[in-house]
C-alpha cells in the first residue's frame, strides 16, 4: 500500500481526489509533471504540494519515487503468488506425489489395523 490510513484520513476533499487519481492512474503519473497532474486532477500544483506533504513525501519527486516502489512490490507479490500456484501444480502431477498418493490408498484403513 502506497498511502497509510491515518495518511488517507489526514487528506481534504481536494487532497483526496488526488489521491483517488493517483492510485488509480499510477503509471501515468510516473509520466507526468506536477502541472500535468494539477491539471489532470483540477487542482493547483499547491495542493499538489499539500498532497505530497501529507501523505509523508518531501515533495512530488518522492511521491513518483513511492508510486513506483509500490508498482514494483505489487508485481513481485504477483509473481510470487503466481509462482506458488505453479510450484504446488507441478508438485501435485510429479511422480514422487503421485506414488506417495497411491500408497496411501493401498493402506488399510487405521479401524481394521491391529492396534500393538
């Protein structure tokens, strides 16, 4: 996550829909100058400025900075998890599961088993 809570709390009405922009359009923000982004949003680069200042950016450099830190983390969380669903695929169809699985289903079950 980009923003805190009490970060997103602290923001106006105005500062807020930033904030709404700029999450939703991150990669274009990263394109963009601060005027670009006044602009986009119909805010003034001031509030552009309070923006940054509230959600704990020096200034609008750092906030591209944190936009694409966040990019970046979303695509490795991404890939992970895709490589944990693929990791679990493969295990599953490999032979060494298979074998352990179909040992297991020629054990009789644990109630005809003698107990020692």
């Amino acid at each position: 996550m980009i923003f805190t809570y009490t970060q997103v709390n602290s923001l106006n009405e105005t500062e807020a829909h930033v904030c709404n922009y700029v999450l939703n359009n991150k990669e274009k923000v990263l394109e963009e100058s601060i005027r670009e982004l006044a602009h986009d949003t119909h805010v003034s680069t001031a509030t552009i400025v309070r923006f940054c200042k509230k959600v704990g950016c020096v200034g609008f450099l750092e906030l591209k900075y944190k936009i694409k830190e966040s990019i970046t983390e979303e695509e490795h969380r991404e890939y992970v998890e895709g490589s944990s669903f693929l990791d679990f695929a493969d295990y599953v169809n490999s032979k060494k599961y298979l074998e352990s699985i179909k040992r297991a289903a020629d054990e009789p079950p644990l109630s005809s088993r003698q107990v020692k």
